[in-house]
C-alpha cells in the first residue's frame, strides 16, 4: 500500500522558515514526478511546485518564485520542500503527491495526509 507522509510543518512568523519532508513508501518512487501542492482555508487546492524524477526538472508556481526550493532524495524515496521568506498567504495544509509520470505532469496519482503550515504576521 502507497504511503505519503509529510512531516515539518508548523507555526511560523512572516519572513521565517520551514522545511516540509516527504516520505514515501509502499514502492519505489525513483521513477515518478513528486510535488507539492497547498490548500487555505476556504479555498481550493493549488499546485506549488514539482520536481522531476530525477531531479533535473523543477516548475514552481509563480507565488512562491524565488522563495520556496524543492528536492530530492531518491535514495530515501524523500521530496523536501525548504521555504522562506514566508508570509501570511503562505498558511495552508501542505500536500505531497506523487505523479503518474517521470516528469511530473497531469495529476498527481498518490497524496499524502497533509501537514499545516501557519505563518504569523
């Protein structure tokens, strides 16, 4: 059985950090697109970012640019996001997913539980 289960996150003032970790199993996901996706209360889910299997390929939501970093770990069947610079518009549960494709497009086929992220102003 396929598991997803997010840890780090937590409450945070505006302009701080968190990293929010992923880790998988029930497979191997070398192979698949991973991702993180947000939802705030009252609104719909929204795609953040993800990552290629291998690594090389990143595509990031233009709302959180040059903040947020995703990575990997295959070796651990881990994805991290690290994100700074937070702000209030950051508060959201974060989800992982996994994709059905190396490159990480169309939607995710696998999700993970959630882990809340409030960042304080």
């Amino acid at each position: 059985q396929v598991q997803l289960v997010e840890s780090g996150g937590g409450l945070v003032q505006a302009g701080g950090s968190l990293r929010l970790s992923c880790a998988a199993s029930g497979r191997t996901f070398s192979s698949y697109g991973m991702g993180w996706f947000r939802q705030a209360p009252g609104k719909e889910r929204e795609f953040v970012v993800r990552v290629s299997s291998n690594g090389g390929s990143t595509y990031y939501a233009d709302s959180v640019k040059g903040r947020f970093t995703i990575s990997r770990d295959n070796a651990k069947n881990t994805v991290y996001l690290q994100m700074n610079s937070l702000k209030p518009e950051d508060t959201a549960v974060y989800y992982c997913a996994v994709y059905g494709n190396s490159l990480g497009y169309g939607l995710p086929k696998y999700w993970g539980q959630g882990t809340q992220v409030t960042v304080s102003s």
